[in-house]
C-alpha cells in the first residue's frame, strides 16, 4: 500500500524524488533488474559460504575469510577492464556474460560442497564467479547513468542502490528460510543438506538475471526531457548584441 502511495505521489510531484520516466528506458528497467537478480543470488549464497567455510571443514571466521579473497579480490582486477570495454562490447553483454560465470561458479561449488570440503576443490569456482561479479559491477553504473539526462544521475544511482540493497535483503531472507527448511547448522552435513537446494535457488536467479541483460540495448543514449533541454539552454550563454 505504502508503495502504491509512493507513485501516486511520484505522478503528481512537480519536482519527483524518484521520476517515473526512468521506467519507460529498457535500459534503466533491465539494468535494475539485473542488479536486483545478482544482489538476491549471488548475495543470498555469499551468506550460506561464508559460513559454510568455516563449517565443512571448521575453521576460524579469520580462517574462512582469507580463503574467500580468491573471490573477493577479483573484481578489483576484472571491474577496470569491464568498464573500458563497456561503449566496445555493450554494457548488457557483459552483464549477461558476468551472471552467467556467478552461476556456473555458485553451481560448481554447490555440486563439490560436501562435510569435509577440500579448499582446491571451491578455489576455481570462486575465481570464476569473482570475476563474474567484476563484469557486472562497472556495467550496471555505466548503463544506468547513461540511459537518463545527467542532472538526473544522482537520482537514477540511488535508485539502483536501493534496487541492489532490496535484491540482497530478499536473497539473504529467501534462501536462509530455504536453507532452515532443509538442514541445520548442527553440524557440517546438516549444514550442506539445506545449503544446497538454497544455493540452487541462488543459480536459477542469476541466471535470470543473465537473460534480463541480454535485453539490454547495445548503445544506451539518455531520452532528452523539457526539463533538461529548459535548464541547459538556461545554462547557455547568450550571442553578443542578443
């Protein structure tokens, strides 16, 4: 009700906190989208693994935490690349091709996770779903700042944080109840048995996502608005003797 009130309000604003042009762009809708998608997946089952490694076999929190920098370090390397090659390629393939490295990754470890997991048995999947998280991050920014006019950037961007936040939380609650569902933290088989038909809700996620960023537009253009086309020519300096 309270989000049925929000756009009704957002309709009737002269100045909105939150246009609702911005949903007529398919590229500001799927993007979103993704960033959604990825968020609840990849997030959701980032929150069974952490504790997981330190579970199958026990290990300390600071234990677990350096094991996982194989993954978390990734898209240091990777989000640089992906942001120059972004205007070559097309923001939308690279999202697709990042989600889908996140799911086989999240997949590969889900079907190798056992009591007494061996750390060569994950480290490979990790890399690639690192490096598959590196190649949506730069995107998403890119496309979504690029499809509005630039003095609406501030508002698009916090719009896509919230999406992103709301994905995580939702993935985080979904796959926990998945998880409970199944298995328990009792011990290091009951933990795999509810963490593995979770994860696999992760991977059917992303892998949606994957799909959403395939309809994304190639070459992303902002729709030129009243509003902004009034506030440049206002910015614009008169001819002399005008």
């Amino acid at each position: 009700m309270l989000l049925a009130l929000f756009v009704l309000w957002e309709r009737r604003a002269e100045h909105p906190l939150l246009p609702l042009s911005f949903y007529r762009d398919r590229a500001f809708v799927f993007s979103n989208i993704v960033s959604a998608a990825m968020y609840f997946g990849v997030f959701g089952s980032i929150f069974l693994l952490a504790q997981f490694f330190q579970i199958a076999p026990v290990r300390t929190p600071l234990e677990a935490g350096v094991l996982t920098l194989a993954w978390t370090l990734m898209p240091m390397f990777v989000a640089p690349v992906a942001g120059a090659l972004t205007d070559k390629v097309g923001g939308g393939r690279l999202m697709a091709l990042g989600l889908l490295l996140q799911g086989v990754g999240l997949a590969w470890i889900d079907l190798v996770a056992t009591a007494d997991t061996p750390y060569s048995h994950v480290v490979g999947a990790m890399i690639i779903a690192g490096t598959g998280m590196g190649l949506v991050f730069a995107p998403t920014a890119a496309v979504v700042l690029g499809s509005v006019d630039a003095h609406h950037r501030g508002k698009a961007s916090g719009a896509n944080n919230t999406v992103r936040e709301i994905g995580g939380a939702l993935g985080t609650a979904v796959l926990s109840s998945v998880f409970v569902h199944y298995g328990s933290p009792r011990g290091p088989q009951d933990f795999v048995d509810g963490m593995r038909p979770a994860i696999w809700i992760g991977v059917a996620v992303v892998l949606v996502g994957a799909l959403c960023a395939l309809a994304i537009p190639r070459t992303v253009t902002a729709k030129r608005t009243p509003a902004a086309e009034e506030q440049e020519s206002e910015q614009t300096p008169s001819p002399a003797g005008v």
